[in-house]
C-alpha cells in the first residue's frame, strides 16, 4: 500500500523552529555543560561585522563632506557619546566604547529576524544530513537570533552586572562598596543591616534579570510573530481561499517586518541606556 509524507503541523513547524543546535540535551533548568551552538556562532558573526563595518568607515573616512554610512556611523556615535556624559559623570574612556559596541552588536544580532524565517533553517536542514552532521533533516535545528535565546541575553547582562561590581568597587573602593550594601538606603544602624544587604542583593538581581529578559522577550515574540505569518502562507497553498490567505500573508509580512525595524532599533537603543544608567549609578554614592 502507498504511503503519503505529510508536512509537519503547525504546533510541529514552530517547535522545530524554535528549537536550537545545540550540543547536547538539557537535563535540567541550568545546565551550563549544554552550548547553543546557533546562539554562539551568529553572536559571533554579528560581532564581526561590527567591528569589519567600523573599520571599513574609520579607514574610509574623510575630512570634508561624509558619505552616507560614514554620517550615518558619526551619527550613531555622537548620540552614544551624548548620553554617555549626560549619565556617566567620571572617566569615560571604557565606557563611551562599550555603549557603542552594545548598541552596534545588539542592532545587528536583532537584525538576523528580518531575514526569511525559514531561509536559513531550510538550508541548514538540507545541508547538515549531506555534511553527515545528522542522520536526517528532522534533527536539523537552527535558530539565527541570538538575543531570542534567553541565554544569550542572560549572558550580556550579566556581563553589565560584572561592570556594575567592577566600578562600584573601583570608584567607591572596597570597604566603600561594602559600607554601602550594609547602611544603603536604609541607614547605617546595625538592626538595619541585614534589610540593606537584602534590599541591595535584591536591586542587583532584578536589574539584570529584567535587563536581559526584556530584550529576550521582545526578540521572541517578534521571532514568533514572523513564524505565524510564515503558517498564514502555507495555509494560503492549502485553502480554497488561497489568494486572500497569500495576499493576508504578504500584507502581515510587510507590515510585521516595518514595525520590527523600530522594535530591532529600540531595543538595542533600551540595552545600551539601561547599561549607560548602571553603570552611572555605580560612579555615584548613596
């Protein structure tokens, strides 16, 4: 008897989907023996092209009349620079290059979801069973936008909490530091010591537990969305009304891909001020 292949469901589609290369299978919460190898290699990439397009503009740039990408690169960089000294009140010679580098590199990595959603999976799902990296296309998983995976974000916020010790150290100096996690804000009574350490320990975990969530949860749902109308065409394929499916498709992916240019630009522009406001929070004293 002849069997038909049927393609996957939609529930199956967007598991497929969201699901990483990863090395090994997650056993448990926090695992931190398992890599998403996808989440590496486009952060990666997306690093690169930042630092490859600053060095193009920084050695093609001229004195007189700019050129468009090199206005546009100055541009970015006069406003990092702006907001840097409003809110950091020190030397600032890290930290100007740091925004700039977070802004450039979230901008980018959000970028890759501009891209069609399947275009990389499918290639990956056809070339990683001919390159014998799996024994079928079904095994194949890809997902090209690192700041959709939590760890991912988790990660460069932590890295901002590791920037918030440093200079809270460095500016207020060890026992300054401590002095301020015991008698900050409460007052420096010793009945009043273990409420400021809590409250303090507190402040650090949710600025950098929301910092990295918000970006994860915006690039998720944006991740989504475009799955979503991704179904809408290949219900369009299998519908009588076929035609106001494809064109329902090609309007919502229109639309949906204009309003995440802003969402791509904001949330870059969001990570890079909340890491300027920490960061600045870190130079002043209670």
């Amino acid at each position: 008897m002849a069997t038909t292949e049927h393609g996957p469901t939609a529930s199956e589609y967007i598991v497929h989907h969201l699901t990483h290369l990863s090395s090994g299978k997650q056993t448990f919460i926090v695992d931190f023996s398992v890599i998403n190898l996808d989440t590496m290699f486009y952060s990666i990439l997306s690093g690169l092209i930042v630092i490859l397009l600053l060095r193009m503009v920084a050695k093609r740039a001229t004195a007189g009349v700019p050129g468009r990408l090199q206005g546009f690169v100055e541009m970015v960089i006069d406003m990092v620079e702006t907001q840097s000294k409003s809110i950091v009140h020190g030397n600032r010679e890290f930290i100007a290059p740091l925004a700039l580098t977070v802004f450039c590199w979230i901008v980018v990595m959000n970028t890759w979801d501009l891209l069609p959603v399947d275009l990389f999976p499918t290639i990956w799902e056809k070339a990683a069973p001919a390159l014998g990296l799996v024994s079928n296309e079904h095994e194949a998983f890809m997902r090209i936008v690192p700041t959709a995976d939590l760890n991912g974000a988790l990660g460069m916020s932590l890295g901002v909490f590791c920037l918030m010790i440093y200079y809270s150290i460095k500016i207020k100096g060890v026992g300054g530091f401590v002095h301020e996690l015991f008698c900050a804000p409460f007052g420096n009574h010793p009945a009043l010591w273990l409420p400021n350490l809590g409250l303090n320990i507190i402040e650090f975990v949710a600025k950098t537990v929301s910092l990295g969530m918000r970006l994860f949860g915006n690039m998720y749902a944006g991740e989504l969305v475009f799955m979503l109308i991704a179904l809408l065409g290949s219900a369009a394929a299998l519908s009588m009304g076929g035609a106001f499916l494809f064109l329902g498709h090609i309007l919502a992916g229109t639309v949906w891909a204009i309003f995440h240019i802003l969402i791509v630009l904001l949330q870059g522009f969001i990570f890079m001020m909340l890491t300027l406001v920490y960061i600045g929070q870190a130079h002043s004293h209670h």
